[in-house]
C-alpha cells in the first residue's frame, strides 16, 4: 500500500538523525562524490537504503525513459500529458544546468532548497548509520524516491543515462521502458556494438514490462524487439509519426511528444485502474466505454457547450518548459539560442533547429559558440556536419574552453586551438577564445542586433557559465 505521509518538511526516521549540513555542504558532498560507487554492478548500496526506508523504490509505479538523446524532452511532455489526466506525476531529469533542484519536479514544480537539504541529510545519515558509502547518484536516487513517495506522486518519470550500466535506480520495477532512440558518437556501428548497446540500455526490463521506442532503425528495433521478449517484457509498435507541436518543434521534438504520448496512453490504460478516482471525464487518453442507444438532448448540448479536447490540440498549445534543451530566448537582443548538445545526433538537431529558424525568418548573422565535454565525440564526424551546415548557412563559429568551476574534467578533453584550426581548415569562418565571457561579447558583435542569432551549444557547462555571466544563480 502507498505511503500516504504528507511531506511539508522531510518526515525523518530515527535512522536518519545525525549531522545537519547546509545546502552549500550538501552539494559540495555531491560535487565530490560522483564516482563513489560508478562500477558498483550488485547496487549493494542503494539496496541496503532501499531496505531501510521501507523499500520506497516498490512504492510508486516507475517509468523509465532511456536512450541517446531525447529522454529529458520525453519527459516533460509525458509529465505534461500526465498531469492532464488528473494524475500526480514526479520527475527525476539528468543532468541538471545551474543546480542539482533541476533534477526533481513535482507535477512540473522544482523542490525547495530546504526540501531539498532535509532529504539529502536524511538519506546521508541513514547510509552513515547502516555502514554503506553513498555516492551521488545513491543520494540522488533516494532522495527522489523519498521525495515523490511522500507527495502521493502516482507515478514517477524517471531519466536513465544509457551509459551507466549499473544506474542505482535499476531496483525499480518499471512499468514502461522508452527508448528515444540509439546512436553513438562515431558515424558507424557494427552488429556487435548494436546489440551491446541495447543490452545495456535495456538491463533493467522486468517481466511484463512495456517496452516502445520511437527509432526509425529496422535493425535497432528488431534487436529491441528481439531482448525484450528474450527477457519476458511485452514489446509495443514503435513511434512512427510526429506529434504536432508548433513550427519549427514539430520537426525537432514531434517524434519525443509522440513517444511521450504513447508512453502516457500505455500507462493510463493499463495502470490507472487503481487511480479511477483522479480520471478526469475529458480525459486525452482513456478509452472510454461505449455508449447505448443515442445520447440524450442534455448530453448533446453539453458536448456543444464544452466540446472534447483534442490531442492535436493538446500538442499545438503545449511547449517543453525545460530549459537548455532548444531555448530560444527571442527577447533577447540578438536572439539566443541554448542547447545542451554534446553528442552527434544531438549537434545534428540543433543545427536542424537554425535551419529551420532561418527559413522561418531569415537571419542576419549567426554566430554559434561551442564548448563541448564529451571525451568520446568523434570530431571528424562533428566537423564534416559543421562543413555541410556552412556550406548552406553563413555564419561563424568560436570556439571556447569550459571553466573548471563548470566542469573540472572538461579541460582534460576540449584542446580549443586545434578544432579551431580544424574548423579554419573546412573553411569555416572561426576563432578561439580564452573563455566564455570573452566568446559570448564576442559573437554579438558579428550578428545583427535585431535580426541576428548567437547559438550556445556543447554541454550543459557552457550553459551554466552563460546564465553566471547573466548573474542567474538559479533556473
């Protein structure tokens, strides 16, 4: 049965008394704790949590959304469309932009500072009092389970990263599984790399588990197809169409909204039942029970009165609240544009997304700053879809370091005077600059001011250092 403990604070156990930290304490104990636990295959530590408050994880009906791109996204829109059917819906993104709050939003609403350092606290002590070690990802993933438990959430959204095998929330029994879709950061893959890249991405599938995924690989979706009957799951018909979002989303986002809805239609019908009370009447998804005989002169007058809302309609008036992903702050002057891009199929989308802003409107100068931290990109790759992009859109690129405030590890992997030098060599107009601050003033000045477009891409870090050179401490 379903903790039914109203959360106005954190309701403690005796297991987690101890030490208070601060806000500032807790995240730098998170800050430095990323690779506690990163290979740790038996979970021996989220369990032994996972036990001492209760076994949480079972408590909640879990959905998980995986793949390359695309996963916070499918989120939102699900969170969205979830919310509209009268259910409470939790959230846990990754990563997160300024501050690790982003992670965790409760029918699209971040948690509280105080919330926030109450749970850390909590779970932090309760590992200390059992004797286990937790890393960030252990902390986090309690946290969220605590967090959306004790708020009645009626199910849980929640982001894997298909490249942690071994991610702390694979003790969940999710309902559904969706796949974006699976790419990698070099151009090819063979047979044997698909099949192990599902395998992983797909380790936590359960019995009688949906599984739908909205690739348009025949190759990848048989394999798909082929692991999840292998492990007892049931496997749904792939995402073909796109939903319809506004220009230009329907065409960057259409196919994550539409396997948000199929991820939201599964679950309304096949685990709400226990949820028949929160159904609203107008529901986007339900199926509703036929009606005998013809309907009465009140009820055609009240559907005259208050006509169904359509999904299309749906779509058309909805937009990711995500920021980071495709925001487009148009307000500003020149226009912005932030993407957390920083894998190929991820670079390929955003500059789809200037494409098509350019045809909607054309642009007077675009500028496009990169600052990535992916040690795995295949740059060749990144510089031929560079090269094809400059050959169609003129514009200029500049080329910056991410701070080691934003990303210690990025200065290891980013060498900006040499992909400078190798866009210079594709004959792309591009410079380097020593840092964000430096490269943002920069590219204003080589766009127009009203009708100019400066694109901010490459990682998350680099969107954090611009909403710090903003003087914004929190989305």
């Amino acid at each position: 049965m379903k903790n039914t403990t109203k959360q106005t604070g954190t309701a403690k156990n005796s297991l987690g008394l101890g030490k208070q930290r601060s806000y500032s304490e807790i995240i730098e104990f998170l800050d430095k704790n990323w690779s506690t636990n990163k290979e740790d295959k038996t979970l021996t530590c989220i369990k032994k949590l996972n036990q001492a408050f209760d076994s949480v994880a079972q408590k909640t009906d879990a959905l998980f959304i995986t793949g390359t791109n695309g996963k916070s996204l499918t989120i939102n829109f699900a969170a969205q469309l979830l919310k509209q059917e009268g259910l409470k819906v939790g959230s846990l993104y990754s990563p997160h932009i300024l501050t690790y709050n982003e992670r965790f939003s409760l029918n699209q609403e971040l948690i509280t500072n105080k919330t926030f350092t109450e749970l850390a606290n909590e779970v932090i002590n309760t590992a200390s009092t059992i004797g286990v070690k937790p890393g960030t990802r252990e902390v986090l993933s309690m946290m969220a389970l605590l967090h959306f438990n004790r708020n009645d959430c009626d199910v849980l959204l929640i982001e894997v990263d298909e490249a942690t095998p071994y991610h702390p929330l694979y003790i969940c029994a999710p309902k559904i599984v969706a796949v974006t879709r699976i790419t990698s950061d070099t151009q090819e893959m063979t047979e044997i790399d698909i099949n192990t890249s599902i395998a992983e991405t797909l380790s936590f599938i359960k019995k009688d588990t949906y599984v739908v995924s909205a690739d348009q690989s025949k190759l990848h979706l048989q394999a798909m197809q082929t692991f999840t009957v292998q492990k007892g799951g049931t496997w749904a018909m792939p995402i073909r169409k796109l939903a319809t979002l506004n220009y230009p989303f329907e065409q960057l986002h259409g196919r994550c909204a539409a396997l948000a809805e199929r991820v939201a239609y599964v679950y309304v019908n096949t685990y709400t039942n226990k949820h028949d009370d929160v159904i609203i009447a107008n529901s986007l998804l339900t199926k509703q029970k036929g009606q005998r005989g013809r309907p009465t002169l009140e009820a055609k007058r009240q559907a005259e009165l208050n006509p169904k809302k359509t999904l299309d309609q749906f779509w058309k008036e909805t937009f990711s609240s995500l920021p980071g992903r495709f925001q487009l702050l148009d307000r500003e002057k020149p226009s912005l544009l932030l993407d957390n891009a920083n894998n190929l199929d991820a670079f390929k989308n955003v500059l789809l997304g200037i494409r098509l802003l350019h045809y909607q409107r054309p642009l007077k100068g675009l500028t496009l700053i990169l600052s990535c931290d992916n040690p795995n990109l295949d740059l060749t790759e990144l510089l031929k879809l560079l090269r094809y992009f400059f050959k169609k859109t003129s514009g200029n690129v500049i080329v910056c370091p991410v701070s080691e405030t934003a990303s210690a590890a990025a200065a290891k992997h980013w060498d900006v005077e040499k992909i400078t030098n190798d866009i210079k060599s594709m004959k792309i107009k591009s410079r380097s600059c020593a840092s964000f601050k430096e490269a943002f003033e920069a590219a204003q000045k080589l766009v127009d001011e009203r009708h100019g477009l400066v694109a901010i891409t490459g990682s998350s870090s680099v969107l954090a250092e611009y909403w710090r050179y903003k003087g914004l401490k929190k989305l």
